[in-house]
C-alpha cells in the first residue's frame, strides 16, 4: 500500500559478513528480532486504522486533489472499434466514449482544492458532490426518492390515489470545456439558488461555496439527520453493517443527587438498600448500534432497521460491595422509515415518516424486573441546524395486570418523547430528549452537551431531571449530571 513511498532497507552487512559459519551472532539475533517486532507493529497499527476507518459513521472519500481527476480520464476509442458499433447502441456508446478536457480536469482539480478551505463538515461534503455533479455520480452510492406528502394528499383528495415522488435533478450533459468555463458562474445562473445558510462560514468559505454551486439544499443532504437514516441516499455500507445509532459514551463521573434506594412497583415488592449498598457517584455507559436490514422496500425509498441500546449504571467505586452493576437495561428494537418532503412552519420541513417496536427491559428477577413493549410511530425533521424526532408510543401488553412488573410505567414515562439535536460552531453540539405526561404532570428531560476533544473523541457532559433514568427508577424522580467522552460522529437519534 506504501511501496511508492517506502525505501527499501537493508540489513547491516556486517550482519552478514561477521556470521561464523552455521548460526547468527546473538547482535544479529537481536536485530532480526527488533525488525521483525517492528513489522508487526506497523502490521498491527495499520490493521487498527482500517479498523477504525470501518467503523466511522461518516468517513466519507474525500480524495486529495491529485486521485479526484482520476475520475475524468481522457478515453480515446479506436476506429476499427468505433466502425464494428452497432447502430442501435450508437447514442450508448458516445455518452460512454465521451471525452473529457484537459481543461475540465484541470477546473475540477482546482474546485476539489478550494472545496478543502471548509471546515464545517456538511458544507465541505456538499461541496465535493457539487463539484462531482458535473462529471458522473459516483458509483457507490443511490440517490433516494422522498415522498412529496403534499403531491401525494393533493392526488388522494382529487380521486386518483397514488403515492407520488420527488422529481429528480436533471444532469448536466453540456460539453466538458464549457463546463469548466461555467463552473464558477452556477450560482448566480441557476434560477432555482437557495441562498446560504452563513452561520459557522467565514467569508472565504462561503465564498467557495457560492461560487461552485452550493445551495442550502445541498448541504441539508450531509445533515445528522440525512445521515443517521440515508435519507438523501443510500450509505456505501450497504445492508447488514454495524452503524451507529444512539450515542455511545462512557461517563466515568455520574452523580446522582437522590439514588433510588427503595426500588418499587405495584405488582412487586420493596427492595430496600442502605446509601452504602447505591452510593451517589458510579460509572455509566451506553454502548447503541444499528443496521440496515433491507433498503428501497415497497418499490420506494423505505428502509428497515433494527437497532440495539444498552445502558449500564456501574458502581465502581463501591468497594465494599465489590463494585457492583446497580442498573442495566437492555432495548433491541426493529423500526422502518420512509424519506419525505412537505414544509413546515417557521422555514422547517419535514424530511421522514417512520414506524417501530421496541422491548424495553433490565434482565432482573423478582422483585427487581422491570419490562414493557411498545409500539411507536415516529416523525423527522428539521429548521436549519436543528434536527427533531418526535415519537408517539402505545404499550403492547403481553402479560395479565396482575404479573406485570410495573403496569403504572405509562404514568411516569408518558406515550412518547421528543429528540432534538442543535449543531453549535466548532463541531460542538446540543442535544436532549423531554417526556412529558400531562394528565399527571410527570416527565423528564436529558440534555447533552458535546465538545471536541480530538480527532476521534468528543467531550461529553449529560445532566437529567426527572422521572426513568433507567427503568428500575421508572417511578423515582431524581437529578444526576455526568462528565465523560463520547465517540466522534456518534451523536446519533
């Protein structure tokens, strides 16, 4: 993979030389072992960075400039092989043939260095695809097709029910020398221009972006929410790969200001413990995945997935118990969603319909099990930055009122909640999700903040007010805020 920028090395020769006849010198021992060690080190390290690379959420190709002409090689096609085509593939074969300029490489490797300048992340990808647009797509992705809601209602009402998509943008099939002169000109001809959002640009970067071509909507394609769900197409990943899906974090200091030392329900008994036995300050994880199981379902761009989120409450630093997990809750959940487009609102619009069930349970015994399944319908959207997913549930009973572990949860966790996300300058974020039941006044509300540590790791700070901060406590109001890390790009819905 390095040849071209490794020198080959040799081995001392007096490595050689000095060798009695039949063995190594002990020196030249040591030195084949401190190369070999060495080898396997870089073996070793460069497994971990592809691993690391298969497992980023949003590792995109953005190519250095050189390999991003690659893609627009000149293609000259004999005669003798241009005189045998046949008529009937003749237009195939020109659009096939066709020949890219110099000059249209050399634009595009110009447009692909500027594109670089911009930091913010949805921008920059925005402008690599603006940029790509005028040569072809790239080949390992499919651009999905929302449902236009409002075509679609308008259609139903008028008596010619049909379920109608959002139209395709058109490709630019002009000669490539003309391309590369008009470039730079396509966002003050293009009459359908959405004027930038330049909150967290500086000058120089929405000047790059005006003048390739960027608009509003182009960037929206690279937001959280596009992302989290292929909304705007379909991930190289594929189907059956892990992905992220809530955010995964560890939070070594988590204080609890009111622990839960008497742990109840209707249907079961009081379980008491002593300040020693569920002391204020522990550990708490959450370790969430997802993956696509199919995609473009139902002939449309729906997609199912199934999703797993784990949360644990460790008190690690209870050694007079042996540091026990006080808290764990388990919620696998299977859930399909469907790209849309309708307007919302204060400049917001609505971008997915989706549908779910999700178990919801501790893996305890008597008296301390706590399970309830539901069914949830969910929505999302977005104003500009911010990023909303409102769910409404019902809860799917399996089990007679009298065996149920705690048949009041509805109370205290209500039938449904919101998720939010507001990205903040500096690849810092906010984001939360509030629960709230109004006919008895019980809810909750987590808040998360997020800030950039390094490349690959964020900051991570979550204060919670309320009711369920795992389900054990489904029916204790409590107040805690913890401080840890939270994987880069792993802020997920």
């Amino acid at each position: 993979m390095f040849a071209h920028i490794i020198t080959q090395r040799q081995l001392p020769q007096a490595c050689a030389s000095s060798q009695p006849s039949g063995g190594l010198s002990l020196n030249c021992r040591q030195s084949s072992h401190r190369h070999l060690c060495v080898a396997i080190a870089v073996a070793l390290s460069l497994t971990a960075l592809q691993a690391h690379a298969a497992m980023d959420e949003q590792t995109y190709r953005e190519l250095p400039v050189p390999d991003a002409a690659f893609e627009y090689e000149d293609y000259e096609v004999p005669q003798s092989e241009a005189d045998t085509e046949q008529p009937a593939n003749a237009e195939a074969g020109k659009q096939n043939r066709k020949v890219v300029s110099k000059e249209f490489i050399a634009k595009q490797a110009e447009l692909f260095a500027e594109c670089t300048e911009v930091q913010l992340a949805t921008a920059r990808l925005a402008c690599f695809d603006k940029v790509a647009e005028q040569g072809k797509t790239p080949s390992y992705t499919t651009t999905k097709q929302p449902v236009d809601l409002a075509k679609t209602f308008q259609s139903t009402l008028s008596g010619n029910p049909q379920v109608v998509f959002v139209e395709e943008s058109s490709t630019i099939t002009t000669d490539s020398s003309a391309v590369a002169a008009e470039l730079p000109q396509q966002a003050a001809s293009s009459p359908d221009t959405q004027s930038l959002d330049t909150v967290g640009l500086t000058q120089r970067e929405a000047k790059v972006l005006e003048s390739v071509g960027v608009k509003q909507t182009d960037i929206e394609k690279y937001t959280p929410l596009s992302l989290s769900y292929d909304l705007d197409k379909n991930s190289e990943r594929g189907t059956w790969t892990v992905r992220p899906y809530r955010p995964t974090y560890l939070l070594p200091l988590f204080y609890t200001f009111d622990p839960n030392l008497g742990p109840s329900s209707p249907s079961q008994d009081t379980e008491p413990f002593t300040s020693n036995d569920v002391r204020e300050t522990e550990l708490k994880f959450q370790l969430s995945l997802k993956t696509k199981v199919a995609e473009d379902l139902f002939d449309s761009s729906a997609d199912l997935w199934f999703g797993y989120t784990q949360e644990s409450h460790w008190q690690v630093y209870n050694e007079d118990n042996s540091r026990p997990f006080r808290a764990t809750d388990y919620q696998p959940e299977i859930f399909l969603t469907q790209p849309v487009t309708a307007d919302l609102p204060f400049g917001g619009r609505l971008r997915m319909l989706g549908a779910g069930a999700i178990h919801h349970s501790n893996g305890q015994d008597d008296p301390l099990s706590r399970s309830w399944n539901r069914a949830y319908l969910m929505a999302g959207a977005e104003w500009g930055k911010l990023s909303v997913v409102p769910r409404l549930w019902a809860r799917v009973n399996n089990e007679s009122s009298s065996s149920e572990d705690n048949s009041d949860i509805e109370d205290y966790m209500g039938y449904g909640d919101i998720k939010f996300l507001y990205d903040l300058p500096d690849q810092q974020s906010l984001s939360g999700t509030l629960r709230y039941n109004p006919s008895t006044n019980k809810g909750a509300a987590q808040i998360d903040y997020i800030y950039p540590l390094t490349e690959n790791v964020n900051g991570y700070v979550q204060l919670f007010q309320g009711y369920g901060e795992s389900i054990i406590d489904y029916n204790h109001e409590n107040t805690s805020i913890g401080f840890g890390i939270v994987l880069n790009d792993w802020k997920g819905f």
